[in-house]
C-alpha cells in the first residue's frame, strides 16, 4: 500500500464547498479501490487554476522535497492542478525530480500508480491539459468581452462602491452627502493641511467612513483616486462614461501635483524638512533622506541620514541634525549672496542671461522674422517698379506692406519695453539683500539645486534658470553657482570655511544636467 495526499480546488466564490466535498469524496473512492492511503490534504479554496500562486498548493509542492512519508499526489481531474500548460509540465517536473507522481481519480495520465508509464495516457493527459488551458482562455475572454459591453453601457462592474458614489440601476451617481465631504477633504489638503489634521477634524465633526474615524491609508487612497475626475481606467482602456465627475478639475489637478510631489519626499507628515530631495552622499551618492527617532525621554530628534548607510551598502556618512544642517546651508547662502562683490557679480550674470534670453524671446523673435519677411517683399516690389513694372495693384501693395512694417515695429518696440520693465539690476540686488530671508523654503526650491554632503565639506550647486515650458528643457541654458566651504564640524556656531564661488556654464543637453539624466 502507497501513501497518498489529495490537493484540491475550486475557482471562484460562485462555487461552493460542496465543490470540494464532491472532489474529496471521488478521490478517497479511487484511493479505496487502487489500495491507496491518504494520509493529507491540501486545499485551496476560491483561488484560480490559472496560475500556481495558491497556498495550498506551494505548500503541497515544497513538502514533496521533504522527507514525507508520501509518494502520490491525486487530484479530482489535471484541471484541479492546474490550466497553465507550462506551469503544469513545471510544477510536475518538480514532483517527479521529488519522486513523487501525480495521479488524477477519473482521466488517464501518463504515470501510473506503481510508476510504469502509462502510454494512451501520455496523449490523454496532454488532452486534458490542453483543453483546461483552452477553457480557462475562452472564459477569460468571455468574461472581459462582457465587461467591456457593460462599460460602454456605463454600468458599473461592481466591487467596493468609491466614498462619494453610490450604485442605481448598475451605475454610479453621486452621493451627494459624501461628495461634499471628499470636497472638503480636497479643499483643505490642496490649503497644505496635512493628513492627520484632515482626519482629525473629520472624527470632531462626528464624520466617518463606515462607522469608524478615517484612516491614513483611507484618506491617501481618496486623494489619489482619478474617478473623481471622472475618469476610470480597466484593462487598459479609459472609460469616461463610468463615473460623473466629482470634483473640478483645477481642484483635482492641484491635489494631484501635491501628492505626486510628496510621493517624492519633498514633505513630511509631521515636519517639512527643508532640504529633502536636494541633498546627496558625497561618499557613495545616494541620496541623503529624512530620519527621526525618540529619546529616552521622550523628545523626538530629527536628522539627515545617508540613504546608502540606512540601506547597509556600507557607506560610513555620519548622521546630522536637520536643524544644523538646514541652519548653516541658510545661513551660507544668505551671507554669500549678500557679499557686495558677489552681489555684484550674481547681478551682472543673470542681467546678461536676461538680456540674451530677451533676443530669443519667442514672440520677439516672431515678430523680427515676420518684420525681415515684408521688408523683402517691399524690396521686391521696388525692384519691379523700377524695372517698369508699374500697376495699380503694386502700388496699393506697396503701400500695405509699408504699413504692416510700420506696425511690426512697433510691435517689437512694445515687447522690447515689456521686458525692459520685468527686470533690472537693482531689483535683483534688492532682492538677493533682503527677499531671500523672508522664506527659507523658497530660498532653497529657487537657488539651491543639490547640495552634496561629506563629513568635512559641503558642495552646494546654485542654480539660476530662465525656462518657459517645465516639461521641455531643451534648448535653455541653466546657470550654476557652485559653491563648497569646509569647516572641521557642522555647527552653526562654527563657520571658519573656505569659499570658492565658481560660476560655470552647463548647457541643458549636458550628461550633468538634472533634467536630461
């Protein structure tokens, strides 16, 4: 007598535990009348044969390399092991190298229980396999072919109904009560109201979801859901007819560029650290991320920490505090860009890129190209006249290229003052004196391009650009100031440093360029 385990499977929640008990009930039969003992089970319960990632199953598949005291694997029909001919052969192969065989109570298979080949089986259990993979593949597509007859009908396909809808006559309309309250939950993150303030002022208002106070995770997965704006996405398509849009679209847009940017790190859930996302390990050149722990008693310490080093990729970057580090690279920008000389010098470059920008302005330069147009034509027609060539439509042409040259110039002479009046050396100065301390997080996002960290220097890259479309760097000169100091700690009371400010030009199209990678 041969010990034997059965696996056994159904689909889907459709089907019931009758399922099991029948397949159960035909393989202990079988067993009996082949002098099998079955000594285990395993079984998956609404879990699909189209792959193998089933508990049940891997579990089976990784006892069979043990040393169990079974040889047979038996299973209602090869369709309750599998429908996937490759995982199939696979998941065997893992059996067989086991020696361990698979048997199937009512359909021939290619082994019989004492180990012999089974010769018509090895055509029939290849049948079989077949005709599972093609059953499972033409249900597959039946099912998605009456969905996608269900979406162009906007019905909804079911599942978990979106907060702020509920379902009539198989489709999403607005719930109106909670509508309003994913409005206010847009409105108030959109006002940079974090999260758990969010929620916190939701639970004091008596609003739940379901019955029970929002969670973050909640809350997170209301801000990012593009149904809201109407738009819903399945098996690749986008369906605009599923759900009625909810919110605006310059209230959803802004919410979504905010979590986009927070995705990203560039702010905390409890504290905005101020360099995150710009400062990186000098040593290994990961990026330096934000760390926080609580004391002993209890007071929490924040810091800058190698992102390497977290990783263990062993790099030894010491740790430093957010308030020191934050501190000094302020402090460093403010009293180098208040220098005079280096007011001057900063003042002079930008005036410069200004003014060469203002020859490539793209309407000016639209303008001067129209204006060079018409003066040739005026030339042509000058040429003709003098050749003889004189009607009473070249004169009226004449006279309307005139004029159009006459209001191209002027056109160009009112561009040229509009940018005269955007800019001036003073306004600069005036504005690295005394309009950078008002904001230390404007400071960094609009000079500061990276900062690279080491235990005994810092490199911090200033940046100055002159863009007018964010999603195209192409073309645009980016000007940095690269500026490095030492100083032996990194304490805000110490500041003995070397300074090097090193203007260079990099041009967007340069490997080094942030945008181009």
């Amino acid at each position: 007598m041969k010990n034997a385990v059965i696996y056994a499977r159904y689909s889907s929640e459709r089907q019931t535990e009758q399922s099991i008990e029948g397949q159960l009930r035909v393989c202990n039969e079988y067993a009996e009348r082949n002098d099998l003992k079955i000594i285990d089970t395993y079984i998956d319960r609404a879990m699909t044969g189209r792959n193998d990632q089933r508990e049940a199953f891997q579990k089976m598949l990784a006892d069979s390399a043990k040393p169990v005291s079974w040889d047979i694997v038996l299973v209602y029909a090869i369709d309750r092991f599998g429908r996937n001919s490759i995982e199939i052969a696979v998941n065997k192969q893992k059996l067989k190298k086991n020696n361990k065989t698979l048997i199937s109570a009512t359909q021939r298979t290619s082994d019989n229980i004492d180990g012999t080949k089974n010769l018509d089986g090895i055509l029939l259990e290849n049948v079989y396999i077949g005709l599972a993979e093609y059953y499972s593949a033409e249900l597959a597509q039946k099912v998605r072919r009456g969905q996608t007859e269900s979406l162009r009908k906007g019905h909804w396909l079911g599942g978990q109904t979106p907060y702020g809808y509920k379902v009539v006559d198989k489709k999403l309309v607005i719930d109106e009560d909670q509508a309003e309250i994913v409005k206010y939950i847009y409105r108030q993150y959109s006002a940079g109201v974090i999260v758990k303030d969010i929620i916190q002022d939701l639970t004091q208002r008596g609003i739940y979801n379901k019955g029970k106070p929002f969670t973050r995770s909640t809350m997170y997965y209301l801000l990012a859901n593009e149904k809201y704006s109407g738009v819903f996405h399945y098996n690749g398509e986008t369906y605009l007819n599923i759900c009625p849009k909810l919110l605006p679209d310059s209230l959803y847009n802004k919410v979504h560029a905010l979590m986009l940017q927070n995705q990203f790190g560039t702010k905390s859930v409890e504290v905005n650290y101020l360099l995150r996302g710009k400062i990186y390990c000098g040593y290994c050149g990961h990026q330096i991320i934000a760390e926080s722990g609580t004391s002993m008693t209890g007071v929490v310490k924040r810091y800058y920490k190698c992102g390497g080093r977290k990783a263990n990729s062993g790099c030894q970057k010491k740790n430093i505090r957010k308030e020191d580090l934050e501190e000094l690279v302020i402090n460093v920008t403010v009293e180098m860009f208040q220098q005079e000389n280096n007011l001057e010098l900063i003042a002079d470059e930008i005036m410069k890129i200004f003014k060469d920008k203002k020859k490539e302005h793209s309407v000016i330069s639209l303008l001067t190209s129209e204006l060079q147009n018409t003066q040739r034509a005026i030339e042509n027609l000058l040429t003709a006249i003098q050749q003889g060539i004189i009607t009473t439509s070249t004169k009226s042409r004449l006279v309307e290229m005139e004029e159009k040259a006459e209001e191209l110039k002027t056109q160009i002479t009112k561009e040229q003052a509009k940018l005269e009046n955007r800019i001036s050396k003073e306004l600069i100065i005036e504005y690295l004196r005394t309009g950078i301390k008002k904001s230390p997080q404007a400071l960094i996002d609009w000079l500061i391009d990276k900062v690279i960290l080491y235990d005994d220097k810092i490199e911090i890259y200033y940046l100055y650009t002159e863009k007018t479309d964010p999603d195209d760097c192409r073309g645009f000169v980016i000007r940095w100031w690269i500026f490095r100091f030492e100083t032996r700690h990194y304490s805000k009371n110490e500041l003995n440093k070397r300074v090097q400010l090193i203007p260079t030009w990099l041009p967007l199209a340069d490997s080094n360029c942030r945008h181009c990678g």
